[in-house]
C-alpha cells in the first residue's frame, strides 16, 4: 500500500499538478486575505484608543473592558472553532466569520454609547474566533504535512500585514475621514471579502491528493477528540507557547501599546513605533517559517528561547527608571513583535502532535493559550491602572505591567518542563 502512495505523484499528469498548486495558493490566499481582516478589526481598538475614550466618554479601565470582551469572545469559541473547522469546513465559517467582523465594525463606528461599543467588539471578537483556525484547516487540507508550517507562518505574515494596516493608514484616515467613515468603509470592504471567500474558497480539493488519502477522517464524539488532542505533550507545549509569545505582543497592538508610549513615554510618533513591533512580527513569522518550521527539537529550543528574551524586555520595561532611551524602546518593540511573530509555530507543533482530522481542534486549543494569557493581561493592567492612578503615568504603567512579566515567567518555565527530552 505504502509503494503505491509513494508512486502515484510520478503518475500524475504534470499540468494537473501544476493547477492543483495554483488551485490551493489561490483557495488558502482568500482564506489569508480573511485573516488579514480579522487582525485588522482586531488591532484597530489599540490604535483607535485615544479617539475612543473621548468617542465613549470613559477612562482606561472601561477601555479594557472593550478588549478584554473582545479577546473573551474570542477565546470562549476556540474550542468551537477547532470542532466546526473539523467537522462543517472552512468555507461555511470562515464566511460567516467575516460577516460578523463587518457588522461589528459597522455597530462600533456608529456607536457613542459604552453598551454599543462593546456590542461591536464583542462582534469583532466572534467573527476573529473563526479565522486562523480554518484558514490552518485549508492548510492542512490544500498541502501536504511537511509544508503545512511554512504555510502557518506565511499566514502569521498575512496577519501581520493586518496589522500594519491598522497602525499608520487607520490612524491616517481617522484624523483624515473622522471616526465613522473609517470604520463604516472598514466594514463595506470586510462584506465584499466575506462574498469573494464564499465564492472561492472550497474546504478541500476536488480529487484527494495521496497525503490525505492514507489518513481518513473519522467520526468522533466531542469529547474524545479533545481528550486525545489535550493529552498530546506536543499540544500542551504548543499551547504555553502561545500564551508566552503571542500575549504580550496583544498587550501591546490590541489596547495597551498606545496609552503606554503616550502618557509614560511621552511619545507622539505612537503609530510609527507600533509599526515597528508589527513588521518585527512579520520578519519573525518569516524568520519562523523558513528556518525552523518541520525542525522538532530546534523549534522547541527556539521558542524556549525567545520566551526568555521577551520575558527579559518586559523585565526591562518593568524595572526601568524613567522614560527609555529611543534605542532601548525601539529595541524593545521589535523583540516584542519577533516573539509574536515566532509565536505561529505553536501550530506547527499541534499539527505535528495530532492527526490530520483533529488539526482544527488542536489549532483551536493552541489558540487558547495566547489569548488566555491576553484577556488576563487586558484586565490586570486596567485594574492595577485603576488602582495606581494617583501616580505618575511612567510609575504607574511599570506597576500595571508587573502581571505581564510574571505570566511570561510562568508560561517560560512551563514550556521548559514540558520540552520533549
């Protein structure tokens, strides 16, 4: 049986194989554009923040609601993503999912109450919940096993583009076009994207390629998939990973980034200096992809590894006296998007873990783990916020950034005791 898998690409007419390619690049590239969206309506809060405490006449701590509700929804439908990923298919949810991110962006921009604004993010946050996990579903579907990291890291890139785009052009048309026709043109962009993703997207090819074929999808109860993805080490090492690399680049693009580099830093340049955390995403998704993606034991060691570098920068924003020097800070900003960026190997390791039926469900498990880390992260540093705020802004935001550094610390050290020996 193993001889005639391994032949049957030689026997392949090399045309066809050719438009398969194209075929999968364009099916996966419309399922990318869609998360290219989400990370758009996702980080557009911590970009739009400044606009919003006036918009919605509230302090910081309300503001964190918005995020930490966004997030929550986000990360409550995880689990539910992963299974309807396995068990609907990509094309049904991700369309939905990007219908809900422009209904959210619509009720957000005509909202000036806190209720509408948090009924808008909490749409966002739904319709983000169904994005990367189904998109890494056409992945696993469209490619065959040895390139599906790559192919989650130039998916990390996609997102990273996102959220370039909220950074300097959102704040751009803000100041340029006004608060409600740049989330109202946001969401009439997101509509069209949600037509041309039912279009063209297609949950797997049309004739089954070899790689699939020896791994059928079997029917099973809930809860035995998610036992047996859950008690995968590789599952439970990805999923601290996540929580370490991925959440403390959220804290600082969703919400926290821009108030930071405002009242503690004194910083005007804030969408230039974001940006440079999100294009050290980009290089870091790349880097991943291409160096350490498929490589077990290197990928674990390198994770490790940066998870100790980033917990070292928040160390330094913590302990810091004083305003960072430029170089400090921009230094700082781009480790932080590096290690978010590094942070999409988390799913090279589930997918290496689990079987090809069960990859959505333990991308969806994996994805818990960072966006854990971050609805905590969003309601701590509100709540310390809040309570310090008879301090000075740069005093204050080094105490509200303490729990930062020490769920770094223990997502660090638990990524060292499950590492694979």
């Amino acid at each position: 049986m193993s001889t005639a898998v391994s032949a049957e690409p030689a026997q392949q007419d090399p045309g066809r194989q050719r438009r398969s390619a194209v075929l999968a690049w364009v099916v996966w590239g419309v399922g990318a554009l869609c998360y290219f969206a989400a990370l758009f309506h996702r980080a557009s809060l911590g970009v739009a923040a400044p606009e919003a405490l006036q918009r919605f006449h509230t302090g910081p701590a309300i503001l964190a609601l918005f995020s930490a509700l966004q997030l929550g929804v986000y990360l409550a439908l995880q689990v539910p993503s992963g299974l309807l990923a396995d068990r609907l298919g990509p094309r049904k949810v991700i369309t939905g999912g990007v219908l809900a991110l422009a209904a959210g962006s619509a009720v957000f921009g005509f909202s000036a109450s806190v209720v509408g604004g948090i009924v808008g993010r909490m749409l966002i946050g739904f319709g983000d919940a169904f994005m990367f996990t189904n998109v890494l579903r056409l992945a696993a579907h469209w490619f065959p096993p040895h390139r599906f990291g790559k192919v989650a890291a130039i998916t990390g890139l996609a997102g990273g583009l996102g959220q370039v785009v909220s950074t300097l052009p959102l704040g751009m048309a803000l100041d340029g076009l006004g608060w409600l026709p740049t989330f109202l043109g946001a969401a009439a962009v997101t509509a069209a994207l949600a037509v041309a993703a039912a279009a063209v997207i297609r949950d797997q090819p049309a004739h089954t390629s070899a790689h699939t074929r020896d791994e059928p999808a079997p029917v099973e109860r809930v809860r035995h998939t998610l036992r047996e993805v859950v008690a995968q080490r590789g599952t439970k090492h990805s999923f601290w990973t996540h929580f370490v690399l991925m959440a403390q680049f959220l804290a600082v693009t969703t919400l926290w980034g821009s108030p930071w580099l405002t009242q503690s830093q004194g910083r005007s340049d804030v969408g230039t200096l974001l940006l440079l955390s999100v294009v050290g995403f980009i290089v870091g998704s790349w880097f991943a992809g291409q160096y350490i993606a498929g490589r077990h034991v290197r990928r674990e060691w390198y994770t490790f590894g940066l998870s100790c570098v980033v917990a070292l920068v928040w160390a330094v924003m913590v302990g810091w006296p004083g305003v960072l020097p430029t170089p400090v800070l921009v230094a700082a900003l781009v480790l932080i998007g590096f290690g978010g960026g590094a942070a999409m190997l988390a799913f090279d390791g589930a997918r290496a873990a689990n079987s090809a039926h069960r990859s959505g469900t333990a991308t969806g498990v994996v994805n818990m783990g960072g966006f854990t880390a971050a609805v905590l992260i969003q309601l701590l540093v509100g709540l310390v916020l809040q309570a310090v705020s008879w301090l000075p802004a740069g005093q204050a935001y080094r105490w509200a950034f303490a729990p930062v550094l020490a769920l770094l610390v223990i997502g660090t050290v638990a990524q060292l005791r499950l590492r694979d020996r």
